[in-house]
C-alpha cells in the first residue's frame, strides 16, 4: 500500500507544486492496476519515485523505481527503462 503522506521538500515553491501529485498518481495507479493497464502502472511507479526522490525520501523512491524498472523489464519497454535506471542510480547515490 502506498502512503499519501507527502513531506514538504526545503524549496516551498516545489512543495507547493508537487503536494498532491503523489496522492492523484496514487489514485491513477490505483486504477491503472483494477484496468490491467501494466503500462500505466509502470509510469505512475516511475512518477512516485522521482517525486519521492525529490522529496529526499530514499526508501520510498528506491522501491517505486525499483518496481517501475521490474515492470519495464518485463514488458519490454525499453524506451522507459534508463530513465527509471538513471533515477534510481541518483537515489542509491545519496
């Protein structure tokens, strides 16, 4: 299960902007996984990660990544995958 407890980054502007994203990209994940739309779930897990990484909430991020990276694996989207990889070298990086 997902948190949708976002905390507050220390730039205000990007809390602002980025506070209800994780809860929407929750409920489209959510919805994405009722529809089988595995694709979709990929993204919204790929989307978490970057925004729990921005965050600074590592674990969060590294789990979200990790999950978006099993998934494009799996289905061969190879367009998405070094995207998720990059993210998730810069989270392990910290």
């Amino acid at each position: 299960m997902h948190s949708s407890t976002y905390q507050s980054t220390d730039n205000p502007l990007l809390s602002i902007l980025y506070k209800p994203l994780p809860k929407h990209l929750i409920s489209v994940l959510a919805l994405a996984d009722e529809l089988g739309m595995r694709p979709l779930q990929a993204h919204c897990h790929r989307g978490l990660g970057t925004l729990y990484a921005a965050a600074s909430q590592c674990e969060q991020a590294r789990t979200e990544l990790s999950t978006a990276i099993e998934m494009y694996t799996s289905m061969e989207m190879t367009f998405w995958l070094p995207q998720a990889q990059a993210a998730l070298a810069q989270v392990e990086g910290h």
